[in-house]
C-alpha cells in the first residue's frame, strides 16, 4: 500500500514537469571541451588553473583544472564561445570557437601553455567561500571553508553537519536515526567499526576538507538503512613535495594526537595518517529501578562504574599512474580500541529485604583492519571509465569479564571475528549529455562467535568450563548486486537523476547449544529517483524518493546472553530479519542577503518495514526477577519531519549557524509485540538542534561556541535519554596561520550530566539514570606544513562502499 501511494505522489509531481519540459524545452546537445594547462618555459603542469567560458560577453560557466593541469567541460554546442585560461603569476589567454557541426561530440585542445607575468606577492580574499553547498542528490559541508574548525578533531565537525547529532553512548543519528553509514572518501573504513565518536577524535579536523550528507543516496552505494550515507571526504593533497600537519587536545576528561603527511613524486603519491585518543578515568553511576504493573518496586541497582577508553588508528593511501589512462589506487586502514570498565553492583530486592552485592570486571578489545585495490583505466573519450576493486576486512571483537555476583564466580569471553571479501566492477559511459553509470558485486561475509564460560566448582573450589553455555556461532552471508544510473539535464532549468539496484541476499548460521540451524535468501529491487529545478542562481528546488536495507550485524545476532549482572541482562536474536525503508522528500536551498546567507529547508516521510528495536522483558531466574533486554523485528515505523538549517554572516565579523530537526515517532506493531508496549497507537514529536556563533575578533584571534540539545530517543517501550552540550573556544592563529592554538571549555555549569531512561510494558516498567561526568577545560595545538596547506587534492578514491549493515 505503501509503494502505491509512494508511486502516486511521485507520478503526480513529476508528470506535469516532465509533461511541460517536453513541450516547452529541448535539451540541447552537449559538447565536450578537454585539455592540459602548461607553463611555457618549464613544460611542467599548472595546478589548480582556471577556465571561463563566456557566450556573447557573458560569463556562463567557471571551474579549475586538477594538479595535473588537465580539465574537462561541457557546454552548449550551438554558438560561438570563447575560452578564457588563467593562473596567478601568469597572463590570460582567450581562446576563440566558432559554431560546429551539429555532430561533433567532442574537442581536444592539447596543451594550452600559458606565458608567465608578474608575479602577485600577497592576495587578499575580501568573499568567504559558502560552509554548506546543496547538490540535487547531498548536502556537502565544506570544512576547509570553516576557519573556526581548525585545530579541531572529526568529533567538532560532526557535532556542527547539518541533520546530524552525536549522543552521549558516541552514536551518529541523522534526521533522529542511528542507522547512518560513514565512509571515508567513498569507502568503509574499519576505524568505524566501533565507537564512533572515539574514531573521529582521533582525526585531525585539519585533516578533512568536506563531509557529505545522503539521506538519499544513490544506487551506485551500497543499500543503507533508515538514515543514509555521510561521507568524510579528506585532504589528500598531492602537489610535489611533501605537506601535513600535527593536531592535539589535552583536556582534563580526554585527550588526542593526531597527525598526516602527504606528498608526490612524479607518478607517485602517498597521503598517510596516525591518531591516538585516550580518556582519563571516567567514574559514573548506573541506578536502576524495576516497577511492576502496580508500581511496586521488584528490585533496584546501584553500579558504580570507572571506565577507561584507549585508541589508535593508521590510514595509508597509495597512487600510481601507470600511464595517462591506468591508474592504481591501494588503501590501508587499521584501527584499535580498548575498553576497560570495572563495575561494584548492589541489587536490592525489597520483598525478600535482601541484598546482593558482585563485582564485574569487563575488557573489550576491538581491532579492524581493511585492504583495497582499485584499477582505473580510462576508456579513450573523456569520462568514461572502467573501474575495478577488491577488498578484504578483518574485524576482531571481543569481551572477557571475570564476575562475583551473589557468591556466583565466573569467567567468560566473547571472541567475534568477521572475515569479508569484495568484488566490484564500474563503468562510467556519458552518453552525449546523459551521464550513465553501470556496475556489478559481489560480498561474502563469515562472521564467527566463540563463547567459553568456566564457573566457580565450590566443592572442588577450581574453575570448570560450562558446557551448556559455551559454543560456536557461525553466520555467513553472500551478497550479489547490480545497479544502473542516469543522469540528465532537461533543459536549462531541471536535472533528473535516476537509479536502479537489484540484490539478491543468501544467509545462514550453523546449530548451537541454543539456536537451531537455519538458511533463507531474499532479493530486493531499489529504485531512486531525484529531480532539481533551479528557480533562480539564488533558489533551488528539488524532489527525491529512495529505497534502502539495513541488515543486522553480529551485536544484533549473536544469541550470547551476558548475565554477570544477574538483574540485568542482553541477548542478541539470529532470527532478526533486515529493514526496508522508503523515503520521499521535498525541499529548497536558498541564498539570502547578497550572499552572506544561506538557508535549506526540506520536508520528509519515510517508513521502517521489519523495523529493529530493543526489546525488555521481565523473566525470573532462581527465583527472582531479572529483566531482559534483547532485539526483535517489532514492527514498522511512519515518520513525517521538517528539517531547517542556515548560515549568516554579520558585518563580516560574525557568523551565526543553526539547525533544528523536527520529526514524528510512530509505530505498527507486530502482533507479537503488542503486549510489551506503551507507545502503541501513539504519535511523538521529537527534535534535534543546533545554534553556534564564530567572532573574529582581529590579531588572529577568534570565539567560537555552540550549543545542541536533543530529544530523548523514543522507543515502542519508552524513551532513552535526552542530551545537551555547550562549548566555548578561544582560538589564536600563529606562524602566518600555519598553526593555530586554542582553550577549550566544555559544559562549564554542568559538572555532572543525569541521563534518564524508562522502559514500559503493561505488566512491568525499568527505569535508570545515568550519572556521568562531564565539564572539563583543556587546551588544543596545531600546526600544517609543506606545500599545498590550501586543501587543494585529487580525488582518488576508493571504490567499494560496503555500508549495508546495522552497527
């Protein structure tokens, strides 16, 4: 029904468009132009030269060639045109064509050598390039335009993206959902593989020249879940020479290091990074309460917990041109992150006046490491590429905890290790004026649980292994897909693009003590479809509609029950199924006030087929209460938002940033969940924001601050806990702003921060707080070097984008 309505609205907006292009505007042909730029005395490539296009003295059109000098344009083919190529320190040159024959599709301009002039000592910029730009299919927020940003980590420039927010538990949300797939310049990264937050404190801000932000993004990506796609793109700047930069915080809560460097030698180029995040001892309090459906107190907890947090991480990216139309790409990316919690837990039980008391001990290493290979052969006419990627990702996950609860000695561990192997073949095909994309893969996943549990034999008093509890878990899963893509401008005012994605799924998982073996397949058709209209240089408008997929991963299946804390326990569910999500959303991008500001708005519905919850339960065990938490398909899950973000700027000195996310929770429960919930037959409103402000206040110095508040996170049993965070910076630029050096002060009225949670079924309610601290003050040094501190690069990318998964 669902997909019905979806196609109706769709059809009714896009037909009388459509219908009016057709009788109104032809598209006109396109011709493409293609060269190098060169100086005329070295021969040698000039980086980074810019190209005009003017028609009938009017300037149309304006772009830069890459650091190979090399460039490619479409225009118009009818009419003359003329070309005008420049760089500084060098004169202009025109270059004059005529009209052509209708059938030529293309022209080679050679070398165009540009004669040197006078050379220009200091340039002063008078207009600040824009901070966020809107395209028909994301949302790029250009950090290397962000002065404010500098001397920061990728954990500043999160908390700042339009739709986006950080919680306190170091998971992304866009548009309120925690579905969101990160990549780093179009790939994976194994550094995101477990807390979020602590991976983007291990880079540098310096290090990142834009984010992009998909809630809709194309099929040429994997599938993602309710949320989509946001994108780091990083600086890779390979001018010849070597360039970089060092970044550091020091804060009395944590701290980081972080540093790049990036260079090129002829055909040869390397960019690479190292970061390392620690925190000091965290201790924070857990108090748990369980109520029954009379309000009676069947049981409460008190755990007072100290948690210890080290990282590091290491990228390396690799390039080599074989020849002007070979190119190889390898990417390496390692990371790990240890988490030491040691907990001392008091669980009250009111009608047996008892009182329990265990200690709990918990080590969890994470490592990943993920290998590419990318072949790029270019295909004779400009834009047209044959692209083909491997990859292999390694991830090892694991818990070991000793525990004491109730006299109840115990030792365990919960060693998971995935192994997945990629296959993709691209091709890019521009066909006159349409852009055509076309590609195939194939991903194999084995993900692997080995659970052992030795238990304290109080006669014998030595360590047994419990054989009920412990097994192996196997699940694998095998992915083929194709997708093709269009993309085309209808005349002067329009452009349509459209994709589609077939996939077909095969997965299973092996017999254990507790799960029986099982198989099943699924195959999944994702259609996407975008369309913009530009009103005016100053409005755009445009319109989109996207399916997607999240399938679990193994924090979601493994079917482990963790019962050190004998009151509180979670167990995955191998049974779960994927989500399917639809998204339909229209919107503006609007620029106010000569420029100086800037304002997006969209208007969004999707819904959540085989949505995935957590799910708690009270059950009794040795004859008392405990409560249960595990996943289940719950439901679906309807969701009508409005998004606003905008930017100003005041009398050059003041820039002023907000966003604000308003969207609804509502939910169509499963029959077997029924029962279990409060928030049946419900519609929420919850919300996400943002306000900050950046003075320049002269001499180099700058204040920066800004404050975000966000809903608490609802569920179809309750809520999870409201989050807030303010911080104010004092930045002062040094050494001709190649360092920057800062004082940092994080929520200065709030020493401690009290996260409530409740969870509400008709026989049963859990609640709990939080307690944890959080002002600290700390101050921040960085410093870039070499040539190209511009941000100028080439983008290389790797090619497979792995983003399929619930994390």
């Amino acid at each position: 029904m669902v997909n019905r309505i979806i196609f109706l609205v769709l059809w009714s907006f896009f037909w009388p468009l459509w219908s009016s292009a057709q009788s109104t505007i032809v598209p006109k042909k396109k011709l493409l132009l293609y060269g190098q730029i060169r100086d005329s005395i070295t021969d040698k490539p000039l980086s980074f030269a810019n190209l005009e296009v003017f028609r009938r003295a009017k300037k149309v059109l304006a772009l830069m060639a890459n650091d190979d000098g090399r460039f490619e344009v479409k225009v118009d083919s009818a009419g003359a045109i003329r070309l005008r190529i420049s760089a500084v320190g060098y004169v202009d040159k025109w270059l004059e064509l005529m009209e052509r024959s209708s059938k030529q599709e293309s022209i080679d301009l050679g070398i165009i050598f540009l004669v040197a002039g006078n050379r220009l000592e200091t340039v002063n910029i008078t207009k600040r390039l824009p901070v966020i730009e809107n395209r028909v299919d994301k949302i790029i927020y250009h950090v290397a335009n962000e002065p404010s940003l500098s001397g920061g980590t990728g954990d500043d420039v999160f908390r700042r993206l339009p739709m986006v927010s950080i919680g306190h538990d170091g998971k992304v949300a866009l548009q309120g959902n925690q579905q969101v797939k990160i990549l780093i310049n179009g790939k994976p990264s194994a550094i995101f593989t477990g807390n979020i937050a602590d991976a983007l404190r291990m880079i540098p801000s310096d290090q990142i020249k834009s984010v992009e932000i998909m809630t809709n993004p194309s099929v040429k990506y994997d599938m993602e879940g309710a949320a989509g796609i946001i994108n780091i793109v990083t600086n890779k700047r390979f001018i010849n020479g070597l360039n970089g930069g060092l970044a550091s915080s020091f804060e009395t809560r944590r701290s980081n290091m972080a540093g790049n460097i990036a260079g090129r030698m002829g055909n040869f180029g390397l960019t690479a990074s190292i970061g390392s995040s620690w925190n000091y001892p965290i201790a924070s309090v857990i108090r748990s309460e369980n109520l029954s459906a009379a309000g009676e107190a069947l049981f409460s907890q008190v755990n007072q917990s100290r948690n210890r947090r080290n990282g590091r991480q290491l990228a390396l990216v690799m390039d080599y041109d074989l020849d002007s139309n070979n190119v190889l790409v390898s990417n390496l990316n390692f990371n790990k992150l240890t988490v030491t919690t040691n907990n001392s837990i008091e669980s009250i039980y009111p009608l047996e006046n008892n009182l329990i008391l265990g200690i709990v001990d918990n080590k969890q290493p994470a490592s990943n490491l993920d290998m590419s290979m990318d072949y790029i052969r270019k295909l004779g006419a400009p834009g047209r590429e044959l692209l083909l990627s491997v990859q292999y990702l390694k991830g090892d996950n694991g818990l070991t905890y000793s525990s004491d609860y109730n006299r109840r000695r115990e030792f365990g561990s919960n060693q998971g290790a995935s192994h997945e192997y990629t296959a993709q073949l691209d091709l890019k095909y521009p066909v006159r004026f349409i852009t055509m994309e076309f590609g195939v893969k194939m991903v194999k996943r084995n993900i692997n649980a080995l659970i052992a549990i030795d238990t304290l034999d109080r006669w014998a008093n030595t360590m047994i292994a419990d054989a009920q509890r412990s097994y192996l878990f196997k699940y694998r899963q095998d992915i083929l897909a194709g997708y093709a893509t269009a993309a085309l401008p209808i005349g002067q005012l329009f452009n349509l693009s459209a994709g589609l994605r077939w996939e077909r799924t095969n997965w299973g998982g092996a017999e254990t003590n507790t799960v029986s073996k099982f198989s099943n397949s699924s195959m999944n058709l994702f259609p996407n479809l975008a369309l913009s209209y530009t009103y005016t240089k100053n409005v755009t408008l445009k319109i989109a509609y996207g399916k997607r997929i999240q399938r679990p991963s193994l924090y979601y299946l493994n079917p482990f029950k963790n019962n050190t804390d004998g009151a509180n326990q979670i167990q995955g569910n191998p049974n779960l199924r994927s989500e399917t999500m639809h998204q339909l959303a229209v919107g503006g991008d609007f620029n106010v006030n000569s420029n100086n500001g800037h304002v997006g708005l969209s208007i969004y519905y999707k819904t959540i087929n085989n949505m995935i919850e957590q799910v708690f339960r009270n059950r009794v065990e040795n004859n008392r209460t405990m409560t249960l938490q595990t996943f289940g398909n719950v439901g679906s899950n309807q969701s009508l938002g409005t998004n606003i973000y905008g930017s100003f700027t005041f009398f050059k000195r003041f820039d002023l940033k907000g966003n604000i996310d308003f969207y609804t929770y509502s939910n169509d429960l499963n029959d077997d969940f029924l029962n279990v919930s409060s928030t049946k037959d419900r519609v929420y409103l919850m919300y996400k924001t943002f306000v900050g402000i950046t003075v320049a206040m002269g001499n180099g110095f700058s204040l920066d601050s800004y404050i975000f508040w966000d809903s608490p996170q609802r569920t179809f049993q309750g809520e999870f806990a409201a989050f807030n965070l303010w911080t104010i910076a004092l930045k002062k630029k040094l050494l001709k702003e190649a360092a920057t050096v800062g004082l940092t002060v994080t929520d200065p009225f709030n020493k401690i921060k009290n996260l409530n949670s409740h969870a509400q079924t008709p026989s049963m309610m859990q609640k709990s707080n939080f307690s944890l601290p959080f002002r600290s003050f700390g101050v921040s040094l960085s410093w870039q070097f070499g040539k190209g501190k511009s941000g100028n690069y080439r983008a290389k990318e790797k090619q497979i984008k792995n983003d399929d998964q619930k994390l």
